[in-house]
C-alpha cells in the first residue's frame, strides 16, 4: 500500500480550541485515514512552516486526495500538503523509467 505524508499548518482559532480543549489529535488522524481504507502509521507535531505531520499508508492516490480534501474542509487548517513517499527500491524502477522517457523528450526551442 502506498505510504503518505500528510503536512499541515493550524489556523489560530484552531490552535486557540485546543489550546482551551486539547483532545487526542492522533485518534482523528487515524479516524480520517482508516475512512479513507487506510491506517495512520504516525503523526507528529514540529516547529516552523508546518505544524505537523501524519504519515499515512492509504490504498491510492485518490484516497490520499480524499483524506486531504476532507481534514482541510474542517476549516482547523491554515494549509495542508499531501506528498507520496517513495521507497529507495521503487526509486529504481521510476529511475528507469525516466530513463526511457527521457530518450523520447524534446527541450523547449530544440
């Protein structure tokens, strides 16, 4: 199953509820990631442009772009960024395939 990260960034209103009500974060991440057909394998929290970070194992790329859409609809999210993690061996592979398509590609102005 393909492996996500999930960054976000809190809106002060929401930092400000949980701040006045903080609540287990880990347990609506893993909620929104097993709605989706997935598990939540971790989530952390971090200083600078982002807040946090769940990693998530879902079962495709629509059902990462669902997760996203859904937490970031709440409302809580000052932004949210999906990204698709790749393995060292899965990098292979897309390397040769880049390699083939490469051979085909045509710069700009050439």
């Amino acid at each position: 199953m393909p492996r996500y990260a999930l960054f976000f960034s809190y809106t002060a209103e929401a930092w400000n509820r949980m701040i006045q009500n903080p609540g287990d974060r880990a347990a609506a991440a893993r909620a929104v990631a097993e709605s989706a057909g997935g598990t939540l394998e971790s989530i952390y929290f971090m200083f600078g442009c982002h807040d946090g970070m769940a990693i998530c194992d879902l079962p495709d790329g629509e059902a990462a772009a669902a997760a996203s859409i859904a937490v970031n609809s709440s409302g809580a999210f000052r932004s949210v960024e999906t990204r698709e993690l790749i393995t060292p061996e899965r990098l292979v592979a897309i390397l040769g395939r880049a390699g083939e398509a490469s051979g085909v590609y045509r710069a700009p102005g050439t």
